[in-house]
C-alpha cells in the first residue's frame, strides 16, 4: 500500500482526513500524469486545455507551412 492510502487509512479511523470527492479527484489526477495543466493570467492552476485555445477568430489566416517556406 503506497503512503499515500496509509495515511487516508489512517485518517479515516481518527474520523479525518479528505473529502471522498476530493480523494478521488486526486487519485485521479495521480493515475493521469500527461493531463494538462495551465496558468491562467488571474495566476489560478487550470486543469485541463486552455480555454483561449478554443476560441478560434473567424478571421483567422490559415496558410500551410510549405507554402510559407517557398515564399522566403
């Protein structure tokens, strides 16, 4: 049993220790280690794509890389 579960083990007898939710939320985030995380410019830690990178500008100019290339 790593440490981690020792000590929820051991919490959880002195009635302490994490949230379930909050327990499984980090079990889960510890069996992913190629989620992503980013800083938002508030300075918060965002699980998950950065939402900017959603939002594509409907104006956006599009060109393929080997068409930039032949052009210098």
């Amino acid at each position: 049993m790593c440490s981690f579960h020792q000590f929820s083990a051991l919490a959880a007898t002195r009635g302490e220790g994490l949230h379930p939710k909050l327990r499984a939320l980090l079990e889960r985030a510890a069996a992913s280690p190629f989620s992503e995380v980013s800083l938002r410019h508030d300075g918060l830690v965002q699980a998950g794509p950065d939402p900017d990178m959603e939002i594509v500008p409907s104006r956006a100019k599009v060109v393929p890389l080997s068409r930039q290339l032949a052009n210098r």
